[in-house]
C-alpha cells in the first residue's frame, strides 16, 4: 500500500484540519472522558483543538495528508499551546464538579515536558475510517527528520494506550503515566533524536511491521 501523501496546512486548510482532528478524537478516551455527551463533545471540541494546538497554524507546523484524512499539529521549541485559552474553556463547558480532576491532569501533563528545548505534539489524528492504514506513521515522519537533523527531541502525550506501539516504533520512550480520579490513563513520551544508525534500523522495523 502507498504511504499517505503529507503536506503543511496551507492558508484556507485551518478548517480542514480542526475538522479531521474533531472526527478522529471522537473515539478518543480522555477526549470522551471530557465530554461524554456527543453534543457538547460536537458543540466544543474544536475550540479545544484550536487552543491546545491551534498555534502550529501561526508557524506552519500544522500538516495534513493530501487527502484530509489524518492531521497533526506541531508546536516548535519554545512555543506552548494557549493554556490560558484552554482553561477559558474548560471553565465555561465542563462541568464544575469535573473541572478539578481535569486540570490537575493538565498540570501534571505540564510537568513531564522536557526542560530543554523540543519540538511538542500536542494533537494527532486519522479518521476512523482510515486508522491502522499508515497515516498516523506518514504524519510522524513528516516532522521526525527535522528533528533528527537538527538533534531536538520531540515530545507528546497519548491519549490513547493503543496508539503507545506506534509511536515506540518511530522512537518514542514512555515517561510514566498520569490518571486522576476517572481520568482514563495518559501516557507522556519523549524521543531522543536518533543518528543516522537509529534511522536506518527505524525504517527497516517501520518496513517489517507493514
């Protein structure tokens, strides 16, 4: 099978990309844990989306596949998503007797970055139509060589324990696990940037995988 074809989001393609990102957390645990009704998942999501990673679009670091099926949202070293946003929203759209939960696992979420200088994934995506055909792994690579060309790791939290394999298989290392109260458990990794031997034995195991 053809590997997804990925582009950066030009100007016009904001939407498009908050939008596959809005399908693909659908199904998306702490995503659902947030807002468990699909209305207000619906009605809020987006706004989410827009401030936790909604940056990226400001420095061209938000991709999609040719065929807007799968989205990624970058942030570069030294760019944060809006956080003073995201609790605006939190506040105005989840539950108060939520809240406290859901902002202690952002907190904790902050304290696993890295202290030097990365490069940070904060929203990743494919419609679930399309998910295990090699789009999530397109949409890593795009950016994984620039960080391994320039020697900065990257940096992300899973939201999903089923994506953990497929971000181990591009180099990805588990850092510990959050959960609070009901919260399903969020995974933060870190990737070290890899050499040029760490690259080949990368795609060989990206090529034996299928």
């Amino acid at each position: 099978m053809k590997a997804p074809q990925v582009r950066a989001a030009r100007s016009g393609d904001e939407r498009r990309v908050i939008d596959t990102l809005v399908l693909a957390f659908s199904t998306d645990p702490a995503a659902r844990w947030m807002y468990p009704e699909p209305e207000r998942y619906l009605r809020n999501f987006s706004e989410f989306v827009q401030a936790f990673g909604g940056r990226a679009f400001d420095y061209g670091t938000a991709h999609l596949t040719q065929d807007a099926l799968g989205a990624a949202m970058w942030l570069p070293p030294g760019v944060h998503p809006d956080d003073e946003a995201v609790t605006n929203l939190i506040q105005r759209t989840v539950p108060e007797r939520d809240q406290e939960s859901l902002f202690v696992v952002f907190d904790q979420m902050g304290r696993y970055h890295p202290d030097e200088p990365h490069w940070h994934l904060p929203l990743i995506g494919v419609d679930p139509t399309r998910q295990r055909n090699g789009y999530g792994a397109a949409l890593l690579e795009y950016l994984l060589w620039l960080c391994d060309d320039d020697g900065t790791p990257a940096y992300l939290e899973s939201s999903n324990p089923v994506n953990i394999s497929l971000y181990q298989r591009h180099g990805f290392e588990v850092l510990g696990t959050i959960q609070v109260g009901t919260s399903p458990p969020i995974t933060p990794m870190l990737r070290p940037p890899l050499g040029s031997m760490d690259r080949r034995t990368r795609e060989m195991d990206a090529v034996l995988a299928g």
